[in-house]
C-alpha cells in the first residue's frame, strides 16, 4: 500500500504517515533497521519515486506489538 497524505490517516490500520514513517525508515530510534518492510519504486534515472509498504509486514508487526492483549 501507499503512505497515506500528510495529515489522513491509513484506511488499513489507523496509523498517521507520520507513524508509517517511523516504522518503515531506518532511523536511530530503531536502530536503522526498520521493523516494516517496504521498498521505493522508480522509474530509471529519476530520484523520486512511490514508497509501497509490505502490508502483510506491518500487520504482522501489529499483532506482535498486541502481545497479551485480547
């Protein structure tokens, strides 16, 4: 899936892009090793391109931060 617009939150799981953000980029907060995969598609010889997160990734993530919780 897309990162959602600055400011809208995802239809999937109610995150922010700002929260999206933190969990699919390497950062010191998680020690440059992201706990969501998702990859950049771009077309050849640009510098831009869309960010796509592996869903099956992030909700796997979700569920283990869940724990205990029923």
């Amino acid at each position: 899936m897309r990162l959602p617009r600055s400011g809208q939150a995802d239809p999937i799981t109610g995150l922010r892009r700002s929260t999206l953000n933190d969990l699919i980029l390497p950062t010191a907060a998680n020690g440059f090793k992201p706990p969501v995969r998702s990859i950049v598609l771009r077309k050849p010889g640009r510098s831009r391109g869309c960010r796509l997160i592996d869903v099956s990734s992030l909700l796997a993530f979700l569920h283990g931060q869940a724990g205990g919780v029923k």
